[in-house]
C-alpha cells in the first residue's frame, strides 16, 4: 500500500513539476506548483516526517504560493508564447536529460536501504539525535546542538524583513508626496 | 517493492532537474522565481530521505533552515521583481537587457 502511494505520488509531484515549466499561463503555472508542493508533503508523510510535512505545506503551500500567485495578479503580465529558439530547446532538453541521468547514477550509488529504521515517538538522549516523529524533536535538536545557526536564521528573517521594506518604499523627492493614481507607480 | 532510499533519491534528482531546465527555458521572471523554489523543494526531498533511512534527526532539522532560507529568499525577491515592474513595466528577462547597450 505504501509503495503505491509512493509511485503515485510522485508520479503526481513530477507531472505537477513539469507543468509548471511548460504553461504559458503564470498563474496556471503557481497552480501546479501548488499540487507539486503538496505532492513533496505527501512523500514526507510516507517517510514519517509528519512535521515537515505540515510544514511544507503551511509554509509553501499556503504563505509562498500565495505570496506568488498575489504578486502574479499584481503584475498582470499577460500571457505570451514561450518563444524558443531550436538551439535553447536542445540545450535545455540535454540540460534535463544529463542532470536527471546524473542524479539517477548518483542516487544508485548509496546502497539502497528498503527498511525503515524503527523510530520513536520522542526524542532520546543519544548522541546523535536519532530520528523521532514527535514535533518536540525538532525543538529539542534546534535549542541545543543547532543553536547558532537557528539565531543567525532569526537574523537572517530581519534582514530579509528590512530589505523588503526598503525595497517596496517609494522614493520621494524633496519631501512631497509622489503623484497617486496607479498603485504601482 | 518498498520504495527505499534510491528512490526518494531518483524523485529528489528528477524534481531538481525540471527546475533546472525551467531556470534555463523560461523567460517570465516569476515562472523562474517557482522553479528556483521547486529545486530546493527537492534538495529538501532528499535531506528528509537521508535523514530517515539512515536514522539521525539532523537532516530533518537542516529542512528547517532552508525552509527558513526560501522564505525569506521569495520576500527578497519579488520585491525587487515588483521594483523593476514599476520602472520597467516589464517581468521578462530577454527585454531587461539595459546593461546590454
């Protein structure tokens, strides 16, 4: 059963992937990006990460689909053919086909482990952290070994938090007010 | 066949692979914005599988900051696609070529 969701979804999420690539449509595109997303939660649910699942799917799937799909209306860019030329469609195709191929080869090179280890539902002392599936793990992992890294992560959101202001912020000239009409302008 | 950790792999490969020709074909600025997004998707694909089948906890927290990344990443960046829109009028890469001519 599990290996049937297994192909499945990813058969789905793949699908999904490549129609985002190929619609002219913008937003047809944040759509199926959407259903690609999802897809990846689902195959995180299969591996017992049942907390990044959520996650992913609140966080890409809700705010940054949504962030995109706003700022796609916003824009309103109209749809246009993908113009290819012969030589970038042949560049591209070999461009897919080799990373792919090279993926594949690489991914069989690691032996391949079919059983899933045995998990627990809570984290344990260990030395290293062994995988566990209640959400506590993961606070337990970021407040002590993965410290620096989670404030210099927190940082990181403030600077990206300020950059956005400033970037968004209409430039005014000697004090008056810029001319309203067009929100964009 | 239980899927084992060559598959998530190949799944994680071939994700990655379509962003990377996505970034290389389209010429809309979000389109390739998404497909920058759906190859970390698959990076973090195969950090969950790693982190699962070999039984440690710290690929599954290395998924968090690179969640953490991405968002602040999409901010970043479709602020500045919508500051070239209103100057430019424009999100497609082949006509933002300024510094061209």
């Amino acid at each position: 059963m599990s290996a049937f969701l297994f192909y499945f979804f990813s058969a789905l999420t793949i699908l999904a992937a490549l129609l985002v690539v190929l619609n002219r449509e913008a937003v047809t595109s944040a759509m199926c990006m959407i259903v690609a997303l999802s897809g990846v939660a689902v195959l995180f649910v299969l591996l017992q990460a049942y907390f990044l699942a959520v996650l992913q799917i609140v966080v890409y799937a809700g705010a940054v689909m949504v962030l995109f799909l706003f700022i796609i209306m916003l824009l309103d860019t109209t749809a246009r053919r993908i113009h290819v030329t012969e030589m970038n469609l042949v560049f591209g195709v070999a461009a897919l086909v080799a990373l792919a191929g090279g993926a594949i080869w690489l991914a069989h090179q690691y032996p391949n482990v079919t059983d899933l280890p045995a998990i627990q539902q809570l984290p344990t002392d260990q030395a290293p952290l062994a995988y566990a599936t209640a959400a506590k793990t993961f606070g337990f992992g970021l407040f002590t070994r993965y410290m620096l890294p989670f404030q210099v992560a927190g940082f990181l959101l403030l600077i990206a938090m300020v950059g956005v202001i400033v970037l968004s912020k209409r430039p005014m000239v000697d004090g008056t007010k810029p001319p309203s009409g067009d929100p964009l302008r | 066949m239980q899927p084992g950790l060559q598959a998530y792999l190949t799944v994680a490969g071939i994700l990655f692979a379509i962003g990377f020709f996505g970034v290389l074909l389209r010429k809309n600025t979000l389109v390739i914005y998404m497909c920058l997004e759906l190859m970390l998707t698959a990076s973090t694909l195969a950090l969950v599988a790693f982190s699962r089948f070999y039984d440690t906890m710290d690929g599954a927290l290395f998924v968090f900051f690179i969640i953490t990344v991405a968002a602040a990443e999409v901010a970043v960046g479709l602020a500045i696609i919508v500051a070239l829109y209103r100057r430019r009028r424009t999100v497609e890469v082949d006509e933002l070529n300024y510094l061209k001519h």
